[in-house]
C-alpha cells in the first residue's frame, strides 16, 4: 500500500489486526483510542469547513475571491460540493464518537503507524493555525489572489 508515494509495509498480519477499508470498521475507535480519535475527528472538521477550523477559512478566502471575481457559477457549485462533503465528513465523526461496543464484525481493526503519524501532523497544523492565524491567512489569500488573478 503506498500513501504519499512512499511504500510501506503493514504490520497487520504480523499483529493480526486487519486494515480498515470500510467506515464501519471505524466504529467505536474512540474506546480503542480516544485521542487518535479526537485528533482525526479535528481533521475531519477542518476538511468539513467548521469556522474555527483552517479549513474555514481557505474556503472562506476561495469563495471570496471566486465572487469578486464574477464567477458566481463556480461559486455555488463550490458551495454545494461543500455541503455535501460536510455531511459526509459528519457522519464519520458520528461513527467514530458511535456509544455502541465495538461489534464481533469490528473486531481486530486499527490504524496502522503510518496512518496514525498522517493523522497527527494534520492536527497539529489545524491547532497551530488556531494559534497563530496570521502567516497561513496570508499565504491563502496570496495564493487565492495569485489563482483567480484578482
């Protein structure tokens, strides 16, 4: 399996756990791990476009530079894209955060190193953003201004 186009190889038949292919495999992960889960559900909300998320704002900026720029088509197409992938990024949070024990099906899944240390970075750019908004802003919006040549 590559991700990013390095190879790897899986320890999951070394340690017997089986690679999550489907969302239901990720049912009840915050039992198994809580803060892997917390960190992937931030991801997931940033990717959605919740406000205080950096994905928020680069669709903010997008959008924006999109109107002033008269392609209002391209606009509302963006914007029905993004609500559609918001919910289906909400419905694997609601999975991942599922109350119900992890069924016999469930059974034996987890997320292998590779995917954990993938998850991990993202979070700690979407929190660091929180932090210090200025410099990725600023860069979004050069890079907004520079596509749409506004």
């Amino acid at each position: 399996m590559t991700l990013l186009g390095f190879s790897y190889m899986n320890k999951a038949s070394v340690t017997g756990n089986k690679d999550i292919e489907f969302i239901d495999d990720l049912k009840g992960q915050f039992k198994v791990n809580p803060m892997l889960t917390v960190s992937l559900s931030i991801c997931l909300l940033s990717m959605a476009g919740i406000p205080p998320m950096i994905g928020f704002f680069g669709k903010q900026m997008v959008l924006y530079s999109s109107m002033s720029s008269e392609f209002y088509f391209v606009s509302f197409i963006a914007i029905l894209v993004s609500v559609v992938s918001a919910s289906y990024y909400l419905k694997v949070v609601k999975v991942l955060f599922d109350d119900n024990a992890v069924s016999h099906k469930n059974e034996g899944y987890s997320l292998s190193n590779v995917q954990s240390l993938v998850i991990a970075l993202l979070t700690m750019v979407v929190t660091g953003f929180l932090m210090n908004t200025d410099i990725l802003l600023n860069s979004v919006k050069l890079l907004t201004l520079t596509v749409f040549n506004v």
